[in-house]
C-alpha cells in the first residue's frame, strides 16, 4: 500500500484501518508491508465510499 500512500492521507487510513481492525497489526509491525492485500482493498473500498458519500453530500 506504500506505493499509492499519497492518494489516500495518513490520517484517513489509520482512521479506516482502526475500524477495520487491521491497525493494531500496523502499530505491531511499523509499517503496513504485512497487511494482506484483501484488508488493504477493503480500506481503498472504504475510502472511496467516504469520498462518494462527501461528494453527494455538496
């Protein structure tokens, strides 16, 4: 997830992982390099409904 880390903010992320209750593994690693591809997808999938439902929300 390191590649694209500048699409989504640091903040909004942790923020996500932490509802997902993936960011404990995040705090125990020091990085996300061990976060599993199917939990990083439902964070970007997260993020693009908090987006969408910001954009219907102007």
């Amino acid at each position: 997830m390191s590649r694209n880390s500048k699409l989504i903010s640091e903040n909004l992320r942790e923020e996500i992982a932490k509802e997902l209750g993936v960011y404990d593994q995040v705090k125990k690693d020091g990085d996300w390099s061990n976060v599993s591809a199917k939990n990083c997808g439902s964070i970007v999938s997260k993020a693009i409904e908090i987006a969408n439902r910001s954009v219907e929300n102007k």
